[in-house]
C-alpha cells in the first residue's frame, strides 16, 4: 500500500489527465492505475516469496486495494487500505 499510494499520488499530480471526484477526493485514472500496477506487483512478490502466489488472488487483492483506494473519504485510505486488504489477503491467499 505504501509504494502503490505513494507512486498513484506522484504520477496522478504529475500528469492530471481524467480526474473522477469520490466523497469530495479527486483523483486521477492514472493514479488509479499505478495503484493497481505497483499493488499488483508488490503483492506479488510477498506471496512468491512465501511460495503462496495466485495470479487469481492477487489480481483480487490488487483491484480492492485500488478501489478502497480511490473511494476512501476524507484521506482514510492510509488507513482502510492496509486494513482491509490484510482481511482479504488473510482469507484468500
């Protein structure tokens, strides 16, 4: 969560492209999607490194987080985001 908010945060300032508004947060289609990739990568890694990789799972687990994400009101992301894909994570992977 930490690299994908951090990388989605840097590149959706940087190239304001699409911008959708979600409980008074704007964010950017391209943040979104670094969220997605960087998420999509560093969970991969994690679950190779404890021979527990899914391409299913962690395709789920990547697009909740980017959802949680882009939906969090009033910058409860830092928060709802590492919380809630524990739960999932722990439950599925």
């Amino acid at each position: 969560m930490g690299y994908g908010d951090g990388c989605a945060a840097l590149i959706g300032t940087k190239f304001k492209l699409k911008e959708f508004i979600f409980f008074k947060n704007t964010k950017t289609v391209l943040g979104s999607i670094t969220m997605f990739i960087i998420s999509f990568i560093a969970i991969s890694i994690l679950t190779l490194c404890f021979n527990q990789f899914s391409l299913l799972n962690v395709l789920i687990v990547s697009a909740v987080a980017t959802i949680i994400e882009a939906v969090s009101p009033f910058g409860l992301d830092n928060l709802a985001v590492p919380i809630l894909t524990s739960i999932l994570s722990y439950f599925i992977i």
